[in-house]
C-alpha cells in the first residue's frame, strides 16, 4: 500500500509539473495574439440588478486604464486536457471531470468574446439568466452520467456515512457544479486571488483522492495545481492578464465534480469556505437591495467591499491565501476523522 501511495506521489508530481512547463510553454503564444488582437475586458458599469456600479468601477479605474487582457484561463484549460488525455485519461475517473472543465471552459469562452468583441453596453457579456442555464445544463448532463454510467447514487456524510439518494444524486451533482462554477467565477475579481485559491482547494482535494486510492483524481487535481502556479506567475499583483470566464468556469465547474467524484461533497463548502463567502455576499447584496432597497456592503462581492474600506488589493489577496490554505488543512482532517477515508 505505502510503495502504491509512492508511485502515485510520484506521478501525480510529474502530471504537476508537465502542465506546468506546457502551459508556461502556451502563455507567450497566448499574450502575443491577445495583445495583437487586443482581447481587452471591458469593465461591467451596471449590476445584474440594474443600477449603475459606481464603487466598483472608481476602485479599479486605474486597473482599466492600463489594458490587460482576458481569456488567460484558455492556456491552462489546454495543458490540463493534453496532459490528462496522454497521460491520465480514465473512464471511471478523470472523464467526467474533464468533461466538466471542457463545459464550463465553452461557457466562459462564449461570455468572454462577447465581452470583449461584442457591441453590448453595461454588463458586457451573456446575461447573467442565460450563463446560470447554460452551466445548470452542463451540470444535469454531468449528473446523469454520474448516475447511470458511473452508478453513483449516495452521497457521504461525514460521521454518518453514506445516505442514499438514488436518481435525486443528479440534482445534487448539478448544484455542486453550479455553484461551485459561478462561485469561482464571483471570486475572480483581484489579482492572483482565484488562482491562488483554486490552487489551494484543488490541493485539498488532491491529498483526500491520493489517501483514497483515487489516484486518477489526484493526478488531475495535481494537473490543474501545475497549471495554476504557472498562471500565477504572471497573473500575481500586478497582473499582466486575467483568467476570464473561460478559465474561472472551467476550473470552478472541475472542482464541483471532483468533490463528487471523492464523495465529499460537504467538504466542498468547507474546503472552499471563501467562494461560499464571496458568492453569498453578492447573494446578499442583491436580495437586500431587492426587498429592503438598501446594500449590505459597500460593494460586492466582499472582496470590493474591502477594496473600498481602504484594504490595499494585495492585502486582501494573500489573506485570504491564508484563510484558503487553513480551510483546506481542515478540509482535510475532517475527511480523516469524518469517515471519508476508508
């Protein structure tokens, strides 16, 4: 068993380091066409419920100012499917979670040319009704194949044990891809802060399916880590692209299935613990200023509500990189002492 877990260590760092060197390889090619054809996002100046976003667009007027393009998340995207397709393509483990992370790299990748090559004014980009459809097909399709092909039909509750749930696991499948895929994408808002957290969650992720046996979604897991880092190296204060919706979908969508795919899927909120929190203050500011017309926050999600308390962008950024880090480290445990491991 020890010589087994060693192996897939080790295999698990050559995928990391593969989609590393490869996407490091992708991103010169990337920054010439983005800067050549001018992949500029275009900053949002209305919110989803219609008035004008004045906090938000004087915050990071300077950033709009300096032009940097969006849509980096597409490098990473193609060196985690070539990495996973030649060395760590598998039926009953990495297919669905790439197909998840194709999907939602699709969807982004509709929003993003739209923001950047459409003529639409305000929030530039698919409506934020059609991108929730869009991904709550995705994860529907997702779930039935967990179901029927994979035959998945409980899901595990830590210091219970497995609660059956037969075919209602396909709507639970949807959720956690749904939520997980627009909290991520929520959270993409400061330099280095989702890389930096993605890492961080998939990492947690990884060690659980390597002491699970799973070393098929370890392996991913740990392919989206090397991905990541090479991200972060250009994507880290100041950045010199963004991961755009084609990355953040992709990689928030991945993240749901393989939190299915461990069958921890109560961990997913825990693990994540700050895309829960940057997806519910933007939950919260709008009911509110729906039913009590008043904000909660000065902006959201929280962390532009910070931003505009006079918190400096990289602040925020590596604290929350801390609290990431220890919400994993207890992700983790509770799958030891919760019954997860076997």
């Amino acid at each position: 068993m020890a010589d087994k877990m060693t192996d897939g260590m080790v295999y698990m760092l050559i995928l990391s380091v593969a989609s590393f060197l490869f996407a490091m390889f992708l991103t010169p090619i990337y920054t010439y066409f983005a800067y050549k054809h001018k992949f500029w996002k275009r900053q949002r100046t209305t919110s989803v419920t219609g008035e004008a976003l004045k906090v938000m667009t004087k915050l990071h007027a300077k950033k709009f100012t300096r032009r940097f393009p969006t849509m980096a998340g597409i490098v990473g995207v193609l060196a985690i499917t070539t990495v996973t397709v030649f060395c760590n393509l598998d039926r009953g483990q990495t297919w669905l979670i790439l197909a998840a992370l194709l999907g939602g790299s699709a969807i982004g990748l509709i929003d993003d040319l739209i923001n950047v090559f459409g003529s639409g004014k305000g929030v530039a980009g698919l409506r934020s009704s059609v991108k929730f459809a869009m991904i709550s097909v995705l994860g529907l399709m997702l779930g039935w194949f967990f179901y029927y092909k994979l035959g998945w039909d409980a899901v595990n509750v830590p210091f219970i044990g497995e609660v059956p749930l037969g075919i209602g696991i396909i709507p639970v499948f949807a959720f956690a891809v749904v939520a997980t895929g627009n909290a991520v994408n929520i959270s993409d808002g400061l330099d280095g802060l989702a890389g930096g957290l993605l890492s961080m969650a998939y990492g947690a992720f990884g060690v659980i399916a390597l002491v699970q046996g799973n070393y098929g979604i370890a392996g991913f897991c740990f392919t989206v880590i090397g991905a990541m880092l090479a991200y972060l190296w250009f994507n880290i204060y100041p950045a010199r692209f963004m991961m755009g919706d084609v990355g953040s979908f992709a990689y928030g969508a991945g993240l749901g299935v393989v939190a299915m795919m461990t069958d921890t899927f109560f961990l997913l909120p825990i693990i994540g613990v700050l895309f829960v929190v940057e997806a519910g203050s933007s939950l919260i500011q709008i009911l509110s200023k729906k039913f009590f017309r008043r904000k909660i926050f000065i902006s959201a999600p929280i962390h532009h509500h910070l931003e505009a308390r006079g918190w400096e962008e990289t602040k925020i950024t590596m604290r929350f990189w801390v609290i990431g880090a220890i919400a994993g480290f207890i992700g983790v445990v509770l799958a030891f002492g919760g019954g997860m491991i076997k």
